[in-house]
C-alpha cells in the first residue's frame, strides 16, 4: 500500500499544507455574524438555532413518499427535501415511453398538481419549509407546489422553502437541461422576480456545487464554478430591472461536505467570505442579508462505497461534522446503503440519528466558530478564496459562464480533474478504506429498498383518469396563452400557474415550452 509523502500536497485540490503552522501564522478573524461573514453569519450560530436537519426523499409513488416524509417528521426531521424521479426532472410524464423503467426509481414521479397534492397531503406547508431538487423544469414543479399551498389556504408569503432551479450547473455537470442556456434562464430570471415579489419567505434559487463535486471537481472548483453561477444569474436578474438588495437576500447556495475535513471546512468559510465581498464591492449591495450566503450541505454520495458500506457511517458522519463546523444552515446525511439503493426505513433513520448525536451529545453547537484562529484553517480559507477567483477571473475573460459552458470550460476543468482522481485511487496514491486498502474478503450484507414495480402502470393509470376528467377546452388555452408569453417578453410564471391550475401536466407544459425554445444539445469537446 503507498503511503502519502510528507512533502506531497495534502488536499484534494492541491493546496499545500504546511508541516506546522505555528501559533503566530494564526489570524482570529471577525466574530461571526460580521462582515465578510469568515466565521458564520450569524453571531451565536447555532446556539441561537440549530440548523434544519432535511434528509434527502422521493421514491415509487406520491403516496409511498408522503409516507415517508411523515415518518421522517415523526422521527424529528426539521425539513422536508422532496427528491423527483428521472421522468420528471427531464419533463416527461409517468405514461410518456421515455419515460418507460424510471418511473419512480430515482425520486417521487409528480405530472400534474394531482400528483402534488397527494404528495404533500396532511402536510400543513405553512408549518414545514419544503427543498425541491428540480431544475429544467422547476418553475412548473414550484407553480405546482404554490397552488398545493393556496389550497391548503396557506398565503404565500407565509411560504417558506427552496427551489433548486440551478440550470447552469446542469450544462456544466449533471446533465438534466431541456432547453439552450438562454431561454432556460430567462425562466430562472422569471422565478427569482416573482419570487422577490410575491414569497418572500422562499428561495427561488439553490446556487449548486454538491453536483459539480460529484461529477468530480476539486474543492475550488467546485467553489468557484458555484459562485461564478451565482453572478450569472445576478447579472440576469439586474438586466431585468431587479434591485440587487430586491432579490440577493433569497439566493441560497447547496454546497457539498467531501472528506479532506479541514479543505472543506475552509471551502466554506471562504464561500461566505467571497460572496460578501463580491455583493458588498462588485454590485454595491446596501443591505446586509443580500452579503450573508446561506447554504445546505449534504455529505458527499461520490465518496460512498458499496465495498464495506458500514464504513459510509463513519464517512457521513466526519463529513456532517465539517459541514457543521463549517456553519451550514441545513444538512443531509446520506444514508449507508445508498451505493446499492434507495435509502431503506432503518438507513435513513440512522442517517437522521447521525445528525441528532451531532446537535445535541457533540457539544460542537455551544461555539459559533470553535476553530477559528487554527493557523490550518485560516490558511486554507485564504487559499481557498485566492485559488477560487483565479477561475472566476478566468471565466470573466471568456465573457460570463454562458460563453464558458458554450467553450466546454468547466467541463474539460472538471473532467480532467476527475480523472486525476480515479487514476490517483488506481495507483494506490489516494487510499479508499475497503477498496484499494483495507480489503474484507468476506461481504457485508444491507436491506435494500426495494421500488414496487407496479408503480409505473399506476402513476400512468391515475394520469389517464386525469386526462378523461379535466376541462380539454381550459387546458388547452393555458397551454396557449403560455406560449403566447414565451415568445413574448412577459413573465412566465403566472401563465404556468393558469397551466398547473387546468391540470396540465409536467410533459405538457414542457413540450409547450419546447416548442419556442427550442431543444439543446452539447456540442463542445470535453
């Protein structure tokens, strides 16, 4: 087995590490609370309020995920984050072909407000903040949501939770975009306004770097490419003819907690720390909630193992502990059999437990900021922000992350840097117990979820009763008068609420989109 060089750098992304950092290398930045924000942004963190603990769910239908989500709020969850299924995040409904074996695998299938409705039944949603992790189309999904409240006789400012909506990350990683990159932020643009002006207690934006990292970027970049995202859709909103301090308040970012414990830490204080700066220097932000960034974290799925799984407890758990020492506002813990499957009823009970231990046995809540002055970890914040505006400055140069995505930039970054990774793990340089070192012949078992498989011949029956039910004609001219302002200049989301109101479904509202927009396809050499 090789083991790591003393001299060699000691950080996933290459910043060195001193062998010492003496007392004297140590400089005690400003108590949290206060601007740049380094140490939190609040000044009793989490003595005040713990963060919200929102464990990651969606699976087979509405009804089993509602169950779910009410078991998980039985167990002392604080939030609920609603996972999709494929079909949905790519715009297709549960009876569409395309849609044939995902149906439910991945996350909860949801194709029209009736779906919605079920999903969240009994769930009073002026009580519960609720994430949505959608993105292309997330301003259907979130009109969706909306009119579940509106039901529910829950005022919309009253309404409090966070959309995802983050298509730029999606070209750049994950993949799941329908439309070119310009039409699909005009719909992002459309959300963040009419979100400053009508739920101002909910976040039209999760600005994300969990998918970037788990494509199998570095620390930095994945710092850098976030907040570089987040500028873009600033300087959206701003062309609009937003007010910074109108919309930057709501912005939020979803980062994610990998294993180097104290590069990650550092990745976080130097996120907060930039963001200020840049709010505060860049676009002349007056107020100080536009300077502070919020952030979920969730541990990282990439570094799960399906060798030796009870190890992803310890890995969960190291990494919930630098996300907290990091000052998140909510967290997810991934579950120990997640390598293999969906999250089973006892994985994601220990995986919540895992967060309860922290909160309330550590003792790590009772400091706002119990390592700041470590000569490591101020010194890794400042290498951290220094590395990560050396690519932002990069990306300005190519002329904004539209162009930068278009030229396959971040791409080709992460790519390499993810290749450099598996290779460092093939050679034995990077060790991964149970994997490459640590080695068990024998196997370790887990209970698995297991999806009904009669799930999508009944999603696809309920959508057909649907069908035969609604008003053709009121449906019809939603879908109209929808198109009809994208190709005008207008705001989408009042028409999409018109749509989800007729129960149109997801596929429908999408491919009425499609129609003006257009489809996109990557085209640049990775």
């Amino acid at each position: 087995m090789t083991r790591r060089s003393l001299d060699s750098p000691a950080t996933l992304s290459g910043l060195p590490v001193e062998r010492i950092y003496p007392a004297d290398a140590a400089r005690l930045p400003e108590p949290p609370g206060e601007y740049p924000y380094t140490r939190g942004i609040h000044r009793t963190m989490y003595r005040g309020r713990l963060w919200t603990m929102r464990q990651f769910a969606g699976f087979s239908t509405p009804e089993e995920t509602n169950e779910r989500y009410r078991y998980l709020l039985a167990q002392g969850q604080t939030g609920l984050s609603v996972a999709f299924d494929l079909p949905t995040l790519m715009g297709y409904d549960a009876d569409d072909p395309m849609a044939a074996g995902e149906v439910g695998k991945c996350g909860a299938p949801v194709s029209s407000l009736e779906d919605m409705e079920i999903l969240f039944a009994g769930i009073p949603l002026g009580e519960v903040t609720v994430s949505m992790t959608i993105n292309s189309p997330a301003a259907i999904l979130w009109g969706m949501y909306l009119v579940v409240a509106e039901q529910q006789g829950v005022a919309w400012d009253r309404v409090a939770g966070t959309l995802q909506n983050d298509i730029l990350k999606e070209y750049i990683a994950q993949k799941e975009y329908l439309y070119p990159p310009r039409p699909s932020m005009r719909l992002v643009t459309d959300t963040i306004e009419f979100g400053a002006r009508h739920t101002p207690r909910f976040n039209p934006i999760s600005i994300s770097g969990y998918h970037i990292r788990e494509a199998g970027s570095t620390a930095v970049q994945e710092l850098a490419f976030t907040l570089r995202d987040g500028l873009e859709y600033v300087d959206w909103a701003l062309a609009r003819g937003l007010a910074i301090d109108e919309f930057a308040p709501r912005l939020s970012f979803f980062f994610n907690a990998h294993n180097d414990f104290f590069e990650e830490i550092a990745k976080f204080r130097a996120a907060r720390r930039l963001w200020a700066r840049l709010m505060r220097e860049r676009y002349g932000a007056r107020e100080e909630r536009s300077w502070k960034l919020r952030f979920h974290a969730q541990t990282a799925g990439c570094s799960l193992t399906w060798q030796q799984p009870y190890n992803n407890v310890a890995r969960t758990t190291f990494q919930a502990l630098a996300a907290v020492l990091g000052g998140a506002q909510s967290l997810h813990t991934n579950s120990l059999d997640e390598a293999y499957a969906l999250p089973s009823e006892h994985a994601v009970t220990l995986a919540l437990r895992t967060q309860q231990v922290l909160a309330e046995e550590s003792g790590v809540p009772a400091d706002p900021d119990p390592l700041g002055g470590s000569g490591c970890l101020e010194r890794l914040t400042d290498q951290m922000e220094a590395a990560a505006r050396e690519y932002m400055d990069q990306i300005d140069r190519l002329g904004g992350m539209i162009p930068a995505i278009e030229q396959g930039f971040p791409q080709r970054e992460i790519a390499e840097a993810s290749y450099r990774y598996q290779r460092a793990i093939e050679s034995g340089g990077k060790i991964v117990v149970g994997v490459n070192a640590f080695v068990s012949p024998e196997g370790e078992s887990v209970d698995l979820l297991r999806v009904d498989q009669e799930a999508h011949s009944r999603q696809a029956s309920r959508l057909a009763r649907l069908r035969a039910r609604r008003d053709r004609t009121r449906v019809e001219h939603a879908l109209a008068a929808l198109q009809g302002a994208a190709r005008g200049s207008a705001n989408t989301m009042p028409f999409i609420l018109e749509a989800v109101r007729a129960y149109a479904t997801v596929g429908e509202i999408c491919r009425a989109f499609g129609e003006v927009f257009g489809s996109y396809q990557e085209s640049c050499t990775v």
